[in-house]
C-alpha cells in the first residue's frame, strides 16, 4: 500500500517539542472558553483533543489514539487536573457524549461530513486524474486537493488508496482497449508473430529485436542498424496513431521494455496489443534519433568537416 510519507496525507508528528505543541495543538482563550461548558473534566478534555486533532489532520482521531504529549499539553493548557485512565477514555468512546461532540466541532468549522453519497464524486475526480497521472500517490494527492477544497472530513488513506487504484486500473484499461480496436487483424497477426518464439533459437523473438541499440559505427555496424530501421518503419506503419497523455505513454513505454515475449504473451490481449504497439513507435522513433547521431559520428571520423 501507499506509504503516507509518499502522499499529501495528513498524518501526526513523529516527535512533538514545545514548539511544536505550542503552535499547532494549542487551545485559544475562545477554544477553552467553547470547552468550559462541559462540566465533566474527561469529556471537555475529549472534546479539545479532537478540535484540535481535526484541525491539524482534516480527519477525527479518538483521544485514545492521541499521543500522550498532546493529550498532556492540552490537558495542562485547559486547566483539567485529572489524568484519563483507559477505562475512562473507553467510556466516553462509547457514550453518545463524543459524538455530540464530533458534531459540534464539524458544524463549528463548516466541516462536511464524508458518506458513501460522495463517493460516485470522488471516483470522477480520481478517473479524471488518473488520466494524466500513473502514481497511485500523484491520484491520492488530488483526491485529497479536493476534498480539502470542499471542506470534507477526510476519508481513511485506504480509502483513498483503492479507489486510485480502480480508477487507474480503469483508465489504463479504456487506454489500452482505444489503441486495439484501431488495430486490423493483420496487424495484430503481425505482432502476434513479434512475440513467438523463433525456430531457429528456441529462445529468442523478434520481441528482444525490437529492443536493440545502435553499436559503435563501423561500415558493418552501421549498414546493420539501417536494415534494423527498415524493418522498424516496416512495423510502425501497420500501427495506429497514438494520442496518450505524456506519463501514460513513458510509463507504458517503461513496462513494455521490461518485459519479455512470454511475459507479454501472459498480459490480457488488449494490454498485450497496446504495449507493443506503444514500443514499437518508440523504438521507431528512437532509431531515427540514433541513426541521426551515428551520421553524426561518421562524418566526425571521416573528417569531411
């Protein structure tokens, strides 16, 4: 899963100094004042403990998940001398006090509480990112830009986490199914073809071909390569045009370089499909870029300027 320190996701402080404490978990004179009406010492303690927790967070921790410095700062700050045992804490979990709590807090602070009615809105947002992004973190990080924007309760990072991985799933998904139906069954007999394995080697296809670089530009090696482009540009025009946002496409690109023909062979046909015609335009488009530099080269050695 999705570490938290990769995402935008608040999360508490690992240490907690004074200055930490004194700036960002401290009651104002209007906070005490607001907490002074609740005249049970454990539950007006719960109370500024959440207010400040979901100030910081955008999301409600229970007093008892709440680290001891917090709890002891406001504890001190507010003027509450007893000191809340596990028992007691527990107690005001369960007790309908703390939500009545909960609820005064969120009207307070025009927080919008996250039901499953919201939803259907947040997985358009993360669709619509995952469109441009592949990070599961970069679809987070949005998702939480929004909901943050709207003022709404934070939903939990797992949250958050499994519907950027549908929603990428999906996206990539329509992604690969637009590239395949543009394919005729020549074509794709073509690269059906580009993944078995030769005869001749028993190992090796003319997907590990596809994958080759330019060597040091001799006479033979160059006339070796120009042939290997010919046979590129033989392939690259069989395939349809491609019109991928630029992470889709680089990140496409990376996973099809990385795998293998029998790995390929594995992948369900309209990824298979996709991701080969996706390297054979950047191998195509690569070659000329080498075949560019190697003449480069070769006029350098032969001295002609």
């Amino acid at each position: 899963m999705t570490q938290r320190q990769q995402t935008a996701y608040p999360k508490l402080e690992a240490h907690f100094t004074y200055a930490i404490l004194s700036t960002r978990y401290h009651p104002t004179e209007n906070e005490r004042q607001w907490a002074a009406s609740i005249s049970q010492p454990i539950a007006r303690l719960g109370f500024l403990v959440q207010l400040k927790l979901v100030q910081r967070l955008g999301y409600f921790l229970s007093p008892s998940e709440a680290p001891s410095p917090i709890i002891e700062h406001i504890r001190k700050v507010a003027d509450i001398h007893v000191k809340p045992t596990s028992k007691q804490w527990a107690n005001y979990q369960r007790s309908g006090t703390r939500q009545r709590h909960i609820t005064q807090i969120r009207q307070h602070h025009g927080i919008r509480r996250f039901t499953q009615h919201e939803h259907d809105w947040l997985r358009q947002i993360a669709e619509t990112a995952a469109f441009t992004k592949e990070a599961v973190t970069d679809i987070v990080n949005v998702m939480l830009e929004e909901l943050v924007h709207h003022r709404f309760e934070l939903p939990g990072l797992s949250v958050l986490e499994r519907q950027a991985q549908q929603s990428r799933h999906q996206v990539n998904d329509q992604l690969y199914t637009g590239i395949t139906i543009k394919l005729n069954t020549a074509a794709k007999k073509q690269l059906d073809q580009l993944l078995s394995t030769q005869a001749s080697s028993g190992t090796y296809s003319d997907w590990q071909r596809l994958k080759r670089e330019p060597k040091k530009p001799t006479n033979k090696a160059i006339r070796s390569y120009l042939h290997h482009v010919k046979w590129l540009r033989a392939l690259e025009t069989q395939m349809p045009t491609l019109s991928l946002p630029t992470a889709k496409y680089r990140q496409f690109m990376l996973e099809a370089r990385a795998l293998d023909a029998k790995e390929m062979r594995d992948l369900r046909p309209n990824k298979r499909y996709a991701l080969a015609v996706i390297l054979i335009r950047s191998q195509h488009g690569q070659a000329l870029d080498d075949v560019a530099e190697l003449f480069i080269k070769l006029i350098g050695v032969l001295g002609i300027f």
